[in-house]
C-alpha cells in the first residue's frame, strides 16, 4: 500500500495522522491475533470499500439541504390553495408569495460564497439550515400575509446558502471517478423533498383549511433537525483546507476520502498548486471578484457554460410545472382539490425515479450524452404538452395525455439537465473562483426560477396554458443548442485537469469539443 510502518517495508511513504491512530491501532492488533498473514490485494480492497463507504455517507449527509428546497416546491403547489381560502390572499399575492423564494435565495447564494471561503463548506450548511428553519416555523405560524412573507424571506435566504454550497462541497471532497454521481445527489435530495411535500399535501388535505397548510409547512422542518446531526460525521472540505493552508487536516481528509493512499500527496500537492500556495500566492475577496467580473478567456467560457447551463435549467419551466401543477392539470380538466393533489404525487414519483437513472448514468455515459437526451426530449414533451392542453381541453384523453407529458418532462429533466447542472457548474471553476464563481451560477438560477414562478399564471391569462408551454418548448429547443456549443465533457477527469481545459484555447476550435465528446462515446461503445 506504500505505508510505511514501525521502520519496515518500502514504497511511497506518507506521514500518518492522529485520526488514523485508532485504525492503525486496530490494524496492529489484528495482525498479532493472525490476520498478518491477509493478502495486500485484500488490504486495498478493504480500504478502497471503507472509502467509498465514507465519501458517499458524506455527500447524502452534505445534501440534507437540497431536501427543504425540494420540499418548498412541492408543499407549496398544494399548501398554496389552501393559504389562498385561509388568509384570503390574491392571485398576485400568490404569485409573490410562490415565486419569491427564488429571488431572495439569490441573495443567499451569493452571501453563500463569500461565507463558505469565510467559514468554511461545512458550518455555512449549517447556517443554510438554522436560517431555514427559522423561516418555516414564521410562516407555519403566520396569521396574516405580511408574517408569510417574513418567513418566505428567511426560508429563501436559508434555501439559497444550501442550494450553492452543497454541490461545491461534493466536487471538492470526491473522487474522480464517482465526482458525477456524487455530486447530483443534491438533485436527487431536491427530488426527493418535492416527492414528500407532494405526499404531505395530499396527506394532510383532508384537515381544515386553517391547519392543513400550516402542517404541510411544519413538516419542512425536520430535515434541518438530521443536518444537526451531519455536522459531528462529515469533516471540512480539504480544498477548503488548503486554501487556509490548514495542509495537515487536509492531508487527513485526502486520506479518508481516497482509496489509493499512495496518491494522497500527489493529490495535495495539485490542490496546492491551483489554491496557489505552489507561487506562494494568496488571493483576495476583492481580487476574485475582479477575475469574475473582468475574466480573462478561459473564465469567460467558463462563467458562460456555469451560469448558462443554470439559467436553462430555470427557463425550461420546470419549477413552474411543479409549483403550479394543481393549474396545470386542473385546466387539462381535472375536478376537485383530492384529485388534482393526487395526480401531482405521481409527477413526484416519476421526478424521483429518474433522477435515480442519472445517477447510474453519469460517469458512465457521460455529461454531454445525457443533456443532449435531456434537452431534446423536454423540447418534445414540452411542445406535445402545449398542443394537448391547447386541442384536448376537458376530456378524458386530454386529461391522460397531460399527465404522461407532464411525467415525461419531469423524468427527462432529472435524467440529465437536472443534476448535470449542479454536476458541471461546481466542478468547471478553479478552486479560487469556485465558491464565488458557483454562486454566480446559481443568482442565475434563482433569478430564473423566480420571474417564471411569478409570471406563469399572468402569463397564461395572457396566452393561455398551453401557449405558455408552447413558448417553454421553443426555449428549451434553444438549450439543445446551447449545450452542443458551450458544454465541454468533463468524465473522467479531475478538478484541476477540467480548469486546464477551459484555459486551453486551441481545445474550444470550433468542433473540437464535439469531436472529443465522440471520442468518448466511442470508446464506451
């Protein structure tokens, strides 16, 4: 394994650390009781299992966050009807209230980058999941619309610091080969939170209409319980450690997370060198911004493909399709609050499943592949969708037919543009423009997420449901060409390595991108 113990054996030598003392204690112990005699295959084997074991016990735990976000746009879709008989609210007033969580989590992602290089990764999840909570118990409280929307402005500004920092903390903490799936667990937690809101609303609807939303609202709150327990189990960030020059608790990490341990200093010594502690290099809150807002080309390209893919993902309509799915349906020609509330929860399911699919799918096929699949098969869903709702309205195959295209949007989302999102935008940016540079991105998602939320009901007034979902599809057509044109492969290759790329400008000749991406799905054939 290139350890070195007590004076003996050969290899790369590293220097152990206190916290793997008791393993070493341990392993010590077994072998004066006859497992000394265990194959070095076995060894690795073992170790390469305890470390896959942690980093994904880290990134479920780092994605607890993603679960209140999920769990607002699917509560909400259905709280909201009830909010709107309790407190008597307008529909303006709805589409603020809904649509309002986006704009303000923008304000949270972008305190989210500043904190976490602050604070570090770990603590500004925390602090995303104190404000959350604080959020949820106002509005669950809430008498009136203004202490609604106290509470809205709390729960966005907690969602923000969570939906920015969780993806950037999986990035920097796994492995190459499982960057991909780890990092869309978040995606697979916004999913799985919008699953429970959709079973909460349809649990609770029978309550009266005073207390049923306020419950639906309540429950939000016991993910942020489980992220309290999260912070005893998973550790800093070690390029978040190197960059404070904290290398020893980085090299434990490194250690932890890495099933080659041989490669542990190879490893630091390449985040040393992108952190910039190699050139003894130190960069300031004001000099990053200055990269940001003054790029040089390879930042442009990757601020465009970051930023750019967010902002589809947002325009798309997604979270208009989940947060008004009651409206959707109900103009298709469903009657009645229980049936309409039910044939959200199987949008859920669908959304949920396939986002399980991409996971499997990511490091195998690749990020490209799968947005391509993605992107086009929304732009169908979308435009079948908008012809359904505008030619079928108030029958029974009408009423079929939107609901599979509704499902099939939503599984061709979390397939690929969903996850990939966060997947490419955390892991195209150098280390000291990451943070910043990731919650850039997301303003852009939530600034997107928000005007549609709070424009979708106006908007259909205007042009009609299935207009709207005709004007999506040729937005989402857009994304198809976005993605052959801006968004490079990045399987398979490390963190520092993707950086060099974007730097590389003889790689963005015009096709040269495309032709990799054939490359790789050739080799995989």
């Amino acid at each position: 394994m290139g350890v070195q113990e007590n004076g003996k054996g050969g290899g790369q030598k590293y220097v152990r650390m206190a916290s793997d003392t008791a393993a070493a204690a341990a392993a010590e112990e077994e072998e004066e009781e006859g497992v000394s005699d265990s194959h070095p295959f076995q060894e690795n084997e073992n170790k390469s299992s305890g470390s896959s074991k942690y980093v994904m016990a880290c990134a479920i735990l780092a994605s607890l966050n993603s679960v209140l976000l999920g769990y607002d746009v699917g509560v909400m879709s259905g709280a909201v009807l009830f909010i709107k008989e309790d407190l008597k609210i307008s529909e303006v007033q709805e589409e603020v209230f809904v649509g309002i969580l986006s704009i303000i989590s923008l304000f949270g992602s972008l305190a989210g980058g500043r904190t976490s290089d602050a604070i570090g990764r770990k603590w500004t999840m925390a602090l995303a999941a104190v404000v959350f909570q604080s959020g949820a118990g106002i509005m669950a409280l809430a008498s009136s619309f203004r202490v609604l929307m106290i509470g809205r402005f709390l729960a966005g500004i907690g969602i923000g610091f969570g939906v920015m920092i969780a993806p950037v903390y999986i990035a920097e903490i796994a492995p190459t080969i499982a960057r991909g799936s780890l990092t869309s667990f978040p995606e697979i937690f916004i999913n799985f939170g919008i699953l429970l809101g959709y079973v909460s609303n349809y649990g609770f609807s029978g309550l009266p209409s005073h207390i049923s939303w306020r419950i639906m609202l309540a429950v939000g709150i016991l993910p942020s319980v489980f992220i309290g327990f999260a912070l005893f189990i998973i550790p800093e960030s070690p390029r978040w450690l190197v960059m404070k020059n904290r290398i020893d608790e980085a090299r434990i990490v490194l250690l932890k997370t890495n099933e080659n341990a041989s490669e542990v200093d190879e490893r630091l010594a390449e985040i040393q060198e992108a952190a910039g502690f190699a050139n003894a290099e130190k960069y300031e809150e004001k000099s990053v911004w200055h990269e940001i807002l003054n790029p040089t080309p390879g930042v442009r390209r990757m601020l465009i493909t970051g930023c750019g893919i967010q902002i589809f993902q947002q325009i798309t309509g997604i979270d208009a399709t989940v947060y008004y799915s009651p409206t959707i349906f109900k103009g298709a020609g469903i009657k009645g609050n229980t049936q309409l509330l039910a044939a959200t929860v199987a949008v859920g399911f669908t959304k949920t499943i396939f986002i399980l699919v991409a996971i499997f799918l990511i490091d195998k096929v690749g990020r490209k592949p799968l947005l391509y699949v993605s992107t086009i098969g929304m732009t169908v869903c979308l435009f079948s969708l908008g012809l359904t709702l505008s030619t079928m309205e108030d029958s029974k195959i009408g009423i079929v037919l939107a609901i599979l295209c509704v499902c099939a949007n939503v599984a061709f989302f979390s397939v690929g543009i969903g996850p990939i999102c966060w997947v490419v935008s955390s892991e195209i940016f150098p280390l000291k423009l990451r943070a910043q540079a990731s919650a850039f991105g997301a303003v852009g998602s939530r600034v997107s997420s928000g005007l549609v939320a709070m424009s979708f009901l106006s908007v259909t007034h205007a042009i009609t449901v299935g207009g709207t979902f005709l004007l999506f599809a040729a937005i989402s057509a857009l994304s198809v060409a976005f993605v052959y044109k801006c968004v490079p492969e990045t399987k398979g290759k490390s963190l520092e390595q993707i950086e060099m790329m974007f730097q590389n400008d003889s790689h963005w000749a015009e096709g040269e991108v495309e032709i990799g991406d054939m490359k790789h799905l050739m080799e995989k054939q």
